[in-house]
C-alpha cells in the first residue's frame, strides 16, 4: 500500500461516507491488479467528476473489501461540509471520555480510531483526539487516571459488531453483554474498559419485519 505524505488521511473505503466524504459522490472500483498476480486493486473515485481520488492495492483477497484500505488525501476531506466553529471541521457533539493510558490504544485496536491530534497536558497526562466513523471522541487519560473523573456509556456503530467485540476484549476489556440480535433492527454488544466505562457496540441492520 502505497504511503501518503503526513496531511493524508487513512480511510476503510467501505466507511468512506461515514468518515466525511459524502459530497464527493464516492464510488468504489475493486478488480483485480493488473500488475501482480494474486492482488487486488481498489480505486474511489468520484462519481460527478470521474477523477480518480485514492487507490490501493491488496495481496490478499479474501474478504477484501471488508479489509480494503487506500489514503485519501486531505484536500478531499470535508470539504463543502466543515463547520468552521468546530474543532477539526466535523462531529460537534463528542463523548468526553476519562481513562488509564491504555484507553487510547483501546478505542484505535477496538473500533478502529484514527488519532487527530495529542496534548501532553500534565506529565504523563494526555488530552487525545479520535475520529470513529464521522464522530470524534474526547480522551482525558493519565497513570493514575484523572482525579474526579467519572466512568461513562459510549454507544458506537461499526461494520462488524462481533468482530470489534472480539477486538476489545482482546485489549482487556470486559464482556458485559456478548453480540446479541435485538428487535429494533441492531445486533449489539457491551463491553467494559480498565477505567469502568462502558462502550455498547452496535452494527445497523436495517428495520427489523
């Protein structure tokens, strides 16, 4: 996979419209490579204009586009749709989340977080950023956790419910609820950090009959 220079932003191409792309009409080529046996190209592109925005290559073939990832540069990102009062341009409301050290590695392993940006606030304390999906979490996270803060519920969509909680009790987490089909259309789970918050994992599957 070929690198961007450090303003590219890394995306899975199957969330690309939940990571803030919407206007750009994207549309996803997967073939494959013409050029190495056994991969497997992915292309976006956008649809109105027919440029080409991203491209990747892939060895594996096996649930590719489960797996697909490609860079899509910067200039791209949000564009026509930032909100200029918001930090980073999107997700105005954010869950505002305390934690051990390990909360940060946690949310990236689990659910796939894309750290913006981190502040070193105290020694070893931290102020960290991270984008899921089209939403932003708010770390505060320190060893010893922050004095006064409180444990909460994080409700957070992804693709694949039982994977991401295989993911998080993988980083230790505890199970509260295995994946389980609920009659309002979701598949849910529920899990428990090191600090005591508690994050329901759900993947949408549409309205149920």
């Amino acid at each position: 996979m070929a690198r961007g220079d450090k303003s590219d932003v890394r995306a899975t191409v199957l969330s690309a419209f939940e990571q803030g792309y919407p206007h750009l009409a994207l549309e996803l080529l997967w073939e494959p490579s013409a050029r190495k046996l056994g991969a497997w190209t992915a292309t976006v592109r956008d649809r109105k204009t027919g440029k080409t925005i991203a491209k990747g290559i892939r060895r594996d073939a096996t649930n590719a586009l489960q797996a697909a990832t490609v860079t899509i540069p910067e200039r791209f990102r949000r564009a026509g749709t930032e909100l200029k009062h918001v930090r980073h341009g999107f997700g105005a409301v954010r869950p505002y989340v305390y934690g051990d050290l390990d909360l940060a590695d946690f949310v990236k392993h689990a659910f796939r977080a894309s750290e913006l940006e981190r502040h070193e606030t105290n020694p070893g304390a931290f102020h960290v950023e991270a984008q899921v999906g089209d939403s932003v979490l708010v770390l505060e996270i320190a060893d010893p956790p922050p004095a006064g803060g409180a444990a909460a519920s994080i409700y957070v969509y992804v693709e694949d419910v039982d994977r991401a909680y295989e993911r998080a009790l993988k980083k230790k987490a505890a199970s509260v609820a295995a994946p389980e089909d609920k009659p309002y259309g979701e598949r849910v789970a529920g899990v428990r950090d090191s600090f005591g918050n508690t994050w329901w994992i759900s993947t949408y599957r549409g309205e149920a009959k």
